[in-house]
C-alpha cells in the first residue's frame, strides 16, 4: 500500500518549472493555504516555509524542507512535504534529496529511491554530494547491484568520504559472493582511514580468506586483530586459520599455531594434531609427522583409528611397510579395530608395488574378523588381479563381492572397461548394471523381459527404469555408467540423449558422468562444445576437478595442441587451483614423445616451483624421455634424485632405466641397478624382458633376444600382448634388412652374460643353442618370421589389432601378399576393424611390387571405410606415386594434404622435387620449393643446385632470381660453377 501511494505522487516525479520572485510578503499564516494542512508540527512548519517562500527566502525554505524531512514520523509524511514542494513549483535541494533518499533506504524501499536518484538527480545531470552516494551504495546493495555499488564506493574512498553503513552493506553483498579477497582490501582501506570495525568484520573476513586460500591476508588479519587492544583471535578463528594452512600445505606456519594457542589458554585438539599429521605424511616427511604424533602424545591427546590411518597411509606410500605394520600393531594394541579404510590403504599401497597376495590376504583378514569390504576394496584388488593377467582370480572375486551383496559403483565399472578388449563397453555396463539392480533395489533381472530384448541399450535402459522406481541414488550411477560406456564406444549422441533423460527423471549427473562426455567431447575435437558443457555443469553448482582438467589437457596433447594445454595449466593456477602432477606429468610426457626434452625439463623445474612434489610416475616419465634421446647419464642420475627424495622405485621405474642403459650399450651400468632391483626385492616382470627383448632385435641381436624369451618361460613369466607384438615386427623387420648383428666385444659379451644371470635368480644359465636365429639368409628369417606368426596365431590374446598389424606386415615382408590379404579378412570377421597402420602395411607391398593402382584402391576404401587416412598413408602413397612415375597425381595428392591440415615429411618433398627435376618439369619443382620453405623446410643442396640449372636454362628467369635469392639468404655454403655460368647467361638476357 505504501509503494502504492508513494507511485501515485506524480507531481513530485515531474518536470520543475523554475520560480524566481524577489517581492517582500508579510509573514503570515494563509488560511487559505492551510486549511487542508491538520494542524500539527509539520503543518506548522510548512506554513512557516509558505510565508518564507513568499518572502523570496528560498535558501531558508529549502533548509526547512530538509529538516521536515529528516525529522518525518513516517514516509507517508515526508511525501506529504514533497507535495507540497511540487504543488508550489519548487524543487528539493540535494540535502533534502539525501534525507529523502535514506528514509527510502531505511523504510525498506530501495527501488523507489533508486527511481528518485536516476530520474530527479543523474538524469537532470546534478552531481550527487557524498551523502546521497552513501545512501544509494546501500541501495545498490539491498538490490543485489554489487557491481554498480562498488563504483560508487569507490567514489567516495576518492573523496575520502565513505562511512561506515555503506561499508557494512558493500562487505556483506561481498560476503554472500565468496568474494572475501574483495572485502579484505575494502577493510584495509578503511582501517587506514580511521574507521574502528567491529570483531564481526575480522571472523567472517578470516573464516572467508581461509575457505578460499587466501592465507596470506588471513595471517594479515590476524596481525592487525592483534593490534587492537582487547579484540583477541577466539579459538574459532584460530582453528579456521590452522586447517586453512593445512589444506594450503603451510604445515610449518599450522604448526606455529601451537603455541600461541596454548598461551592463551587454548586445547590443541585430536583433530588438530591428525590435521598436521596428515600435511607432513602428504609431503612425505615422516620423522616431522611421527614428531607430531609423540607430541600428542605427550600432551595425554589419544590418537584415534583415523590418527593411525594417516600415518600408515604415509609410511606405506613411501613403501616403509615395516615402520606401517608396527603402527597397525600398536592401534591393535590400544584396543582400536583397523576400520575399512586402515585396510583399503594398505591393500591399495600393496598393489601398486606389486604385491597383490598380501593385500588378498588383507581382505580376508577383514572378513575373518566380521568386517564388511566395501567395493573400493575389491576395485582396487580386481584391477591388480588383472595387471598381473592373473584373469581367474579376478573374476572370482569379483563373483565373490556380488555374493557378498557389494553393490558395484561407477569407480569399478571404468576399471573393468579399460581391462575388456574395445568394443565390449555395453556388455560390462550390462554386467554392473545388473549387479546394482540385484543388489542395491533387490530387483532380479532374470524376471524381466531383458533376455527378448536383442539391443543392449535397451536392455540397460529397461533395468535403470527399474532401478529409477526404487533408488534414485543407485540410478543417478547406473545412468552415469550407460553414458560413460556409451561415450568410450563413441556413440556421442546416444550419450547426450540418455543425459537429458537422466536429467528428466530427476537425478542429478555426476562429475563422473560430465568428465565422460567433457573427454569424448574433446576426443573428437570438439573443445568449444567441452567448454559449454563445463559452464553448464557449473551452473549446475558441480565444479571441475583435477580429473577434469586432466582430461581436456590430455586431449590438446593428443591434438598436438601445446598452446592449448598450457592455457588451460594457466587458467587452473588464475583459479588458484592447484595443478596436480599427473596434469605436469602429461604434458611433460607429451613433450618427451616429442623428444622436446628442454622444455620438458622447464616443465619439470615449473612444477617443482609451484610446490607440487613430483611422484614415481613423473621421474618415469623424464627417465623414458632421457633414455630414448641417448641421454642416460641424466636418466639415471635423476633415478638417483628421485631415491633421494624419498620415493621408493618399482620395477617399472627401474625397467625404464635398465632398458635406456642396454640400449646405449651401457650394459655393465644397467646390471648394476638390476642388481639394486633386486637387493629391493622386486622380480623382473614382464615389461622388462620385453624392453630389452625389443632392443635386442632392433640391433639385430636374434641369440641375444631368443635367450632372454627363453629366460621369461624358465622364470615363470607369462608372456602378454605387448611381447608378441615385440616379437612379430621385431623379426618382421629383418627379414629384408641390410643391417646384420655384429659380434660384441669381450666386455659387451661379459656385460650381457652378467645380465643373463641376474635375470636367471637361482642359477648360471649357460647359453642355450637352440634359441639361435640364423640371420645369414632373407629366406631363413622369412621362414622363421612364419613359424613365429602361426605361434602367435595360437595365443589367448587373438583377435588383436596390434598383433594382426605385425602378421600382416611379416607376410608382407616375406613377399606373401596373399596371405597378407587373407589375415585382412580373417580380421574383419574377428569384429577388428583395419586401422591406418593395415593399410600403410598393405599399400606398402604394393608399392614395393609395383603395382601402384592396388595400392590408390586401398586409399580409396579407406575413405569409403571411414578410416580416415592419416599423415603417414599420405606420404607413402605418394612415394609410390613417384616411383611409378605419376608424378602430378603425387602433387594433387599433396594438395589433398594441405585441405586436411596435414603437412608431408620433409623426405617426401624430396623425393616429389627429385623426380620433378629429373623429369625437367621446374615449374611444378618450383612449386614443391615454395612449399618447402613456407613449411620451414630446407631444401638439400644438390636439389637447389638441380633446380636452379634447370630454372635457368628453361630461361625462367623470375623463378631462377627466387631460387638463387633464397641460396644467397641461407647462406648456401657451395653455388656450383655452371649455376653461377647459368645465372650470368640469365643476366644477359636481361640486358
């Protein structure tokens, strides 16, 4: 009603019209003009400023009205004054305006006072004094204007006007937007000022700072807190300062809290100390941490199950499994059962250094002593079992937690989709989805229609409705696994739709679930459409972790989009969001593929500056990247850092460097830290013997490679996929090699029979004759790459893509293209679909027999496959273009090139600008050369030479200047004496 009867006031919202009168009137009351006025004070008053303004004392009247104002009971009274300011033609001055305005303000009626101050004040171009700017950045505030109340705010600290109400108001709108860093400059502003604020202002300040990072203004805050007398940090605040140093990692600076704490009387908390406990266990310093607990001690705090739970967490980590079983004892000992998560941690920490029967034996120590595994133990446990191939076990168990009515989740799901053969996503899905509708909502799937449905989505769509009906937590992952299977078999808008049906039924999508489409988004190169989803995601309140970011960085990498990556790794940090190693660890891996290993060695130095402590994976990562480039010295000396950091190697961290070593025929350097591998009781596995097997066969080593396959069968060692592959293109590749094996010098040969017996264990192996590969005849290598292909043939791990590409290519090397083909075929009925490799091997055979139209028929149903041809097939074909002489169908291929982005080998415009050359053809040539150089690559001497002879004796004289030109800028190092002979002829002409 109120805001009813103050819009209906139009005259005091209409233009003025000015009123000028000097004439002198009697001081007199008009009963006339007051008859309607009830005769009270303010009616009093307003006769009073009538007969002032009668007598021309405007500036009195006007300062009449602003008291009327200012002293008016309610708003309905000061309308009234309005009125009848407006019934006289009159207009307010800006001190009643500002009284006006902050009775508005105060009254609960911000809306109508900012109308007052847009239209009577900033539209009429009146500046506002700092009262009225006080009273609207309360307004703004009260109206959710944040930002149009800060530059008024602003204003005002210009004018050194600004009070202590529109600070509070400014503060609290920035309090309820997070942005604590914000109000804590505002704060500092004032205090410089003068202006006392209350401990309201320090709590919530400190609370904020602490929450969102900013640790550094929150120990500013405190500072200045305890520079006012009598306003001391309560136990409150000093708790919100501690964990905020420990979330940060500021463990020193946390545990100087202490102290002060206890000086003024405060308890250092259980919490508190497990806290500390934690930051120093994470940044692996366990004397500081076991400090911390003997302090608590000390001080009569008891540890509790989650005190000993990060401690072992800690030793365990850095593998000190010794000094973990003696904390495990004494929790036993002060009467406190391990909980689920003491046990998932040392089951966790025992697989990921291989000793998968000791955290087995841990899971049925908790059913033993009646304590339920939950499913993250036998994910954990399941994935191991799968690493070790050890596939028996790992589907027994995982029979074993459905019996146990473990309900699987999403976590375990994405663990045994990465262990199944691609193209198997559904069936999985299916397996778990069934699982949860059984265990989760008691909803047996053998008494629904599912078996009649022949589709597997539908099948999966069918239980979730189920499930929908009863659980809609159990739904929200059973959704998020049909959409995370459906994006890994790259069915994207099948995913999406099933989204939206998510969404419909009410469930709420996982992070997981938005990490699935965010990754199969970016996969196919669709970054904008990643980018939107994020925004949508975050809209929904869910917020992007290091998963996150880790995949999208992952995926530029795989683009080949650097520039991409690091804008993302500069967003995060902008974020204050910390990035984690695996995301340094990608890009530092992406640029050891590349063997950029300079600015990989920055990337490594910007992580450790950032305070991110580097893991085994990382100091892998560079020891592969070291190793491939030659440079072992740097490999193994930061093998030595990464011990002296704490950091216990694995075996695969160690199988990196071994192979680096024997592959620079370093090997006495490799045995001695194999014989280290094995002082740390770990067995050389699998991926060792074929590192070392693959290095030996690209050096041409057959007895050496045979020897150490004999070892892998006498030791025990399972051969996986990885070795076949190994063993198929390494023979394969030599069968038609020019390079033979030499034999090795004594020490070599000493140096590789101490490798042999420490890869044995037990005993001397002497050499075994019957390994032997003769390499002295192309027709004995073909036959044996034969015999090898019909042994692989046999093995578990058929139909495979990688396999079938290496029995393609040894029939293809051994010159049987029929055979070839018909693996080609026997692939496609396996259900494995021919990759860009396959048809590189094929079209090469071709190639290599002349007979280039097979080889165009294999590009063409490429395209027509939707196997889209990738740089590699290019350049081949290509070649093979040259070689038959079809040297402008080689051209247009190479345009065809350019329209998709691709850029030719340097080798390949080479081999075009050759022939070209050979073929007289400059113009084309010249072409090809312009190309080269726009792709920043030189062109051979002799082909410049060759071109520009050409050039000058077709008397294209243009194209010989450019040519000659460019020889001259590079600072060609020899002009041969008929180029030069060609070149004054050229001159000649000219003149």
């Amino acid at each position: 009603m109120i805001k009813k009867r103050l819009l209906s006031r139009r005259p005091f919202f209409k233009t003025r019209r000015a009123v000028a009168t000097s004439a002198a009137l009697p001081l007199q009351l008009s009963c006339a003009s007051v008859s309607s006025i009830p005769i009270d004070n303010n009616s009093l008053c307003l006769s009073l400023t009538e007969q002032l303004i009668k007598r021309g004392l405007l500036s009195s009247a006007q300062k009449l009205f602003q008291r009327i104002i200012s002293q008016s009971s309610s708003v309905s009274d000061a309308i009234l004054v309005v009125d009848f300011v407006a019934a006289r033609g009159l207009d307010l001055d800006l001190s009643s305006y500002a009284a006006l305005i902050k009775m508005l303000v105060q009254s609960g009626h911000p809306q109508l006072a900012l109308s007052l101050y847009s239209d009577n004040i900033i539209a009429r171009g009146i500046n506002p004094d700092s009262p009225i700017v006080h009273s609207i950045v309360i307004c703004l505030c009260k109206l959710g204007k944040l930002e149009e109340a800060i530059i008024l705010f602003d204003r005002l600290i210009r004018d050194d006007s600004c009070g202590k109400p529109a600070f509070s108001a400014l503060v609290r709108q920035l309090f309820a937007q997070d942005r604590f860093l914000d109000a804590f400059n505002y704060f500092v502003t004032m205090k410089n000022i003068g202006v006392n604020l209350g401990c309201w202002y320090y709590r919530v300040l400190i609370d904020g700072l602490c929450y969102k990072g900013y640790l550094e203004e929150a120990i500013q805050m405190f500072d200045l807190m305890r520079e006012r007398k009598g306003l001391l940090p309560t136990l409150h605040l000093y708790k919100s300062l501690f964990y905020g140093l420990c979330k940060q990692g500021w463990a020193l600076e946390a545990e100087s809290l202490f102290a002060e704490m206890e000086s003024h009387g405060f308890f250092v908390d259980r919490t508190m100390y497990t806290s500390l406990i934690n930051v120093y266990c994470k940044d692996k310093k366990m004397k500081m941490a076991m400090r911390i607990y003997l302090r608590m001690l000390k001080t009569g705090c008891m540890p509790d199950s989650y005190t000993y739970n990060t401690l072992i967490h800690g030793f365990v980590k850095m593998g000190l499994f010794d000094q973990g079983s003696v904390l495990y004892t004494q929790m036993m000992e002060q009467g406190l059962q391990p909980g689920v998560v003491t046990y998932h941690v040392m089951m966790s920490h025992y697989c990921r250094v291989g000793k998968v029967d000791y955290a087995s034996m841990l899971l049925n120590n908790m059913v033993t002593n009646n304590l339920s595994p939950t499913v993250h133990c036998y994910t954990v446990l399941i994935t191991s079992f799968y690493k070790e191939n050890r596939l028996i076990e790992a589907e027994e168990l995982f029979k074993s937690m459905l019996t146990g009515r473990i309900v699987p989740d999403h976590i375990l799901f994405f663990k045994l989709m990465k262990m199944y053969p691609k193209g198997h996503e559904l069936h999985i899905a299916l397996m778990v989805v069934k699982a949860i509708a059984l265990n989760g909502c008691g909803v047996d799937p053998l008494l629904l229609p599912i078996s009649a449905i022949e589709d597997l989505e539908q099948k999966i769509e069918l239980l979730i409705g189920e499930i929908v009906k009863r659980d809609l937590s159990l739904a929200n992952v059973a959704f998020s696994i049909l959409i995370s299977a459906l994006c890994e078999g790259g069915k994207l808008d099948i995913a999406l739709h099933f989204m939206d049906k998510m969404v419909n039924v009410g469930c709420m999508p996982l992070l997981f679930t938005y990490n699935s489409l965010v990754k199969r988004l970016s996969q196919e190169g669709l970054f904008e459409d990643a980018k939107s989803l994020l925004d949508l995601m975050q809209d929904q309140g869910i917020f992007p972790d290091q998963a996150t970011y880790l995949i999208i960085i992952n995926e530029h990498c795989k683009h080949r989009d650097l520039a991409s990556a690091f804008a993302i790794l500069d967003q995060m940090e902008e974020r204050r969001m910390k990035p984690g190693v695996a995301i340094y660890n990608c890009i530092i891996g992406f640029l050891c593929q590349q063997k950029r290993m300079f600015e990989a060695e920055n990337m490594f130095i910007r992580m450790l500056e950032s305070g991110v402590d580097p893991d085994e994976i990382v100091y892998m990562t560079m020891i592969n990247g070291y190793s491939k480039i030659g440079r072992v010295i740097e490999a193994y000396q930061l093998f030595d850092k990464m011990i002296e950091d704490a950091i216990r190697p694995t075996s695969y961290s160690y199988t990196a460097l071994i192979s680096g070593l024997v592959k620079k025929e370093m090997t006495d350097k490799g045995c001695m830290y194999l014989e280290r591998m094995l002082g740390d009781g770990l067995v050389p596995n699998t991926v060792l013997y074929t590192s070392l097997i693959k290095n030996f066969l690209h050096k041409g080593d057959f007895e050496s490679a045979f020897r150490l396959v004999d070892l892998m069968d006498r030791n025990k060692i399972e051969h996986d996929v990885i070795t076949y592959i190994a063993l198929v293109s390494g023979v394969c590749r030599n069968i038609t090699s020019r390079k033979r094996w030499r034999p090795a010098k004594t020490g070599s040969k000493r140096a590789r029979e101490m490798l042999f017996q420490l890869l044995h264990h037990r005993s001397l192996l002497a050499q075994q004759k019957n390994l032997r590969v003769s390499d002295s005849s192309p027709e004995a290598m073909k036959w044996f790459a034969l015999k090898l292909i019909r042994k692989v043939k046999e093995t578990r791990f058929m139909p495979n893509l990688h396999l079938y590409n290496g029995i393609i290519s040894g029939f293809r090397q051994a010159d049987r293209m029929q055979d070839a083909y018909d693996h080609f075929e026997l692939m496609q009925k396996d259900g494995v679909c021919p990759n860009q490799v396959t048809f590189t091997i094929l079209m090469g055979g071709h190639i290599k027999a002349d007979e280039i139209d097979h080889a165009i028929g294999l590009f063409n149903k490429m395209n027509a496959d939707d196997c889209t041809p990738d740089r590699v097939v290019y350049n081949i074909l290509v070649k093979g273009l040259c070689q038959a002489g079809r040297l402008l169908e080689g051209l247009s291929l190479l345009q065809a090139m350019h329209k998709r982005g691709l850029i030719p080998w340097r080798a390949t415009y080479e081999n075009l600008l050759a022939h070209f050359c050979a073929s007289y053809l400059s113009i084309p040539a010249f072409k090809i050369f312009e190309d080269m150089l726009a792709h920043n690559f030189e062109p051979r001497q002799y082909c410049h030479n060759w071109l520009l002879c050409i050039l000058c004796e077709q008397k294209k004289l243009w194209e010989a200047y450019v040519v000659f030109d460019t020889m001259i800028q590079r600072g060609s190092p020899e002009i041969k004496g008929e180029v030069l002979n060609g070149m004054t002829d050229v001159n000649v002409c000219t003149l």
